[in-house]
C-alpha cells in the first residue's frame, strides 16, 4: 500500500477487528454482519472509500462505524437428530 493509504484497511478486516474485540470479552455475544456492513456502506450510512470493487476504511473511523452498525444476532444451534 502506497504511504497515502497506509490508514485505509478493508471494511471487512475492520469488522473482524471488532468482532475480535468483542468475542474476546464474551463468546457468546452477538457479532457485526459483513452483510449489514456492506449495504450501510453502499447507501453512505458509514463512511468509506470505495477503490475498485472493494470497500475501504480509515482506521480512526472504526469506532464510528461501530457506533452506526447494529450488532447481529446469534443463531441457536441445532440439536442434532
């Protein structure tokens, strides 16, 4: 990456990045849904920088983007039959 650029990540490593924060305080918490993430980003909900066909985000926007992305909900296991 170009020194320019050197603050902007993928929005999906971003949502990883606060996955990983959140599920190392509790397993069981609800995650942030790459799917939800990437509509929000399409319609400018949140801000990002869109070069080719990925999505990319500054770093010290990634509290924002947390605070404007609603948690998932976990799916209950299935019991098996």
């Amino acid at each position: 990456m170009t020194a320019e650029n050197h603050d902007f990540l993928p929005l999906t490593e971003a949502l990883a990045e606060l996955n990983k924060d959140i599920l190392g305080k509790d397993s069981s918490a609800a995650c942030y849904a790459s799917s939800t993430a990437y509509a929000r980003a399409a319609t400018g909900a949140i801000p990002v920088q869109k070069f080719g066909r990925t999505y990319f985000v500054r770093r010290s926007d990634i509290p924002l983007i947390a605070s404007r992305l609603p948690l998932g909900r976990r799916r209950h296991a299935y019991p098996a039959a």
